[in-house]
C-alpha cells in the first residue's frame, strides 16, 4: 500500500489552534498532537480547538484533512476513547497511534488509515504483526519513549549517535514496515537548535529507506526537505544509468566500471520518484 504524504511531517500540539494553519503551510503534513504534547488538563480543550476549527471562517481555517494527521492517546484509555468520539465529527480519517504495542489495538480504528507508533519494547517486539493490519499504512518509531519504556534515562550517546538498542528498533520498524509494503517513518530528531546533526540523521533515513521523518519544529522542516530531494548531478546520474540499463536489455551489465544489477536499478528509480519523476 502506497502511502507518502511527502517527507518532511511537523507535530503540533492540539491545544494550540494558532499554529495549524502555519504548521500545515511549513510542512508536508501536519500531526495534531492529543498526546504527548498536551498536558492531561488541557485534552479536552484540546479535541475541541479541532473541532472549533472545521468549517471555521476566522483565525483559524479548516485544515486539509487529505494532509492532516491527528496523534490519538494509546489505546486502551479513557483519552483514547474521547479521542475516537471527537474524530467522529471530523473529516479526518489518518492517525496516529502512541504506543501502538499490537495488532489488536487497530481493530477499534476500522475506516481510518493508521500509522502505527512504535514506541515501547512490546510495540518493537510486534512490529512485524502490526504492520501487517489491513488498515496500518505507515509504521513510525520513537526512541525516547521506547527508553523510558525500559527504564533507561538516554536515547543517544554522547557524541549524538543512537544507543544500539534504539539503531536495534529503528531498523526493527524500518524492516517490519517495508516488509508489509507500508511506509516507514523516521523519528523526531529531539534537540533542535542542531540542525548539521538533523541533516545527518535525514540524509541515513533516506539512504536507509524511510519515506518521511517526522519533525517537532517548523525549522526543522526545510533540513528534512534537502536531504530527501536529490540534487541535480544524482538525478542525471539515475536517469542516465536507467537509460543504460534500457538499451542493455535483461541481465547484468557495466556501466562507468561498475556492474549494474536489478538493485542498483531500482537505488536509481527510488532517486527519480524522490525527485518526482515517474518511473
């Protein structure tokens, strides 16, 4: 199932209705935050800021729900089933899940398309059978939580790198996700100000095979965007070795000293769609 809302999605806590409509002009998508984002007194305040917005003529205009994502509370809990009961009244059918930690949880989520967050050790350990519900169409991973559900106090080294375990469960995810033939989406990368080191860890989340990485403020976005749009010299590259390989016919050949197989063909068309093309 294909299912790309483009590759950079910002989050915006749901009890800030001021800042939808930026969010969603800065970003590919937005993700309203009912979760994590909104401190428990302010949930219900929060569902009605989404509410208030719909069909709204004032400040604040009605979002795109073709681009907009609402994050629900896990499931399981009274938010969550406020969160359903809000959504009803909504045009917005695409979710997400905290703390997705099996596949049954998605069978109260029926008629939306969900992207299933995987955030605690339970939610990795059954990646693979999450991914696999029918209306899952994107996995997405998130480390600190994932810490936190273990009892550890850090996602990262100190030089920046992820912790084995958390490189354990983004590959966990990235290969569930794919292997179902949902996309995969990368997590927040947390300290902001670092944007060299938010352009590392997107141009790996490209390279590895994320479709999109998720972003916690509107500057982030346009890093995000650089690293998934390939740059003039890797697009004549793809599109010259696609026509190589077209004059080729079937099988394995040479070009430039490199032998180019169905692989490396398909590094080349994943360049193109990148770039827009159709391939």
């Amino acid at each position: 199932m294909s299912f790309l809302m483009g590759p950079a999605l910002l989050f915006c806590p749901a009890d800030r209705p001021e800042r939808y409509q930026k969010a969603a002009e800065r970003a590919d998508a937005v993700i309203l935050d009912l979760e994590d984002a909104v401190a428990p007194a302010d949930k219900q305040r929060a569902r009605g800021a989404i509410l208030a917005q719909l069909g709204s003529t004032g400040d604040v205009p009605e979002l795109n729900p073709a681009s907009t994502i609402i994050r629900l509370n896990p499931a399981g809990t009274e938010e969550f089933e406020k969160d359903l009961h809000c959504l009803k009244h909504t045009p917005y059918r695409t979710v997400m899940l905290a703390k997705t930690e099996n596949a049954g949880q998605l069978k109260e989520l029926e008629g939306f398309h969900v992207i299933a967050l995987c955030e605690t050790a339970a939610g990795i350990l059954n990646a693979a059978a999450i991914a696999a519900a029918p209306n899952v169409v994107a996995l997405m991973w998130g480390a600190e939580d994932l810490i936190a559900s273990l009892g550890g106090t850090s996602s990262r080294n100190d030089d920046g790198g992820y912790r084995a375990v958390a490189l354990h469960a983004r590959s966990t995810v990235l290969l569930a996700a794919r292997a179902a033939g949902k996309e995969a989406i990368d997590s927040v990368y947390v300290n902001i100000p670092d944007l060299e080191g938010l352009g590392a860890e997107s141009r790996d989340a490209v390279a590895s095979g994320f479709g999109s990485k998720a972003c916690i403020h509107p500057n982030q976005v346009p890093v995000v965007r650089e690293a998934y749009a390939p740059g003039e010299s890797e697009v004549a590259a793809a599109t010259e070795l696609l026509d190589a390989a077209a004059a080729a016919g079937a099988g394995v050949f040479q070009f430039n000293g490199r032998m180019i197989d169905g692989p490396i063909l398909k590094h080349a068309e994943s360049t193109l769609r990148r770039a827009g093309h159709t391939v």
